[in-house]
C-alpha cells in the first residue's frame, strides 16, 4: 500500500474515533472502496 492510501485510512479512523461507532469498521468498508484487500493488512 502507498503512502497516500495509508493516509487516507489514518484520517477515516481519525474522524471515526470521534463517533459512538467502531472506528475499525470505517476502515475496513474504505479499504474496499479503495479497492484494497483489508485481510492483507498494510502489507497488500
């Protein structure tokens, strides 16, 4: 994963953490927005 990518998950999980909602599952549903494989970690 890029740099960009991987700064645009910080900032979901970010702004997440403010919310009464699980910060993780923000994460998860943005990396397959992305395109991303979410069970490949930050090495996929």
């Amino acid at each position: 994963m890029d740099f960009f990518k991987i700064a645009i998950l910080v900032i979901i999980q970010g702004f997440a953490e403010l919310l009464p909602v699980s910060s993780s599952a923000h994460v998860i549903l943005a990396q397959k927005i992305m395109g991303l494989d979410p069970s490949a970690g930050l090495h996929g």
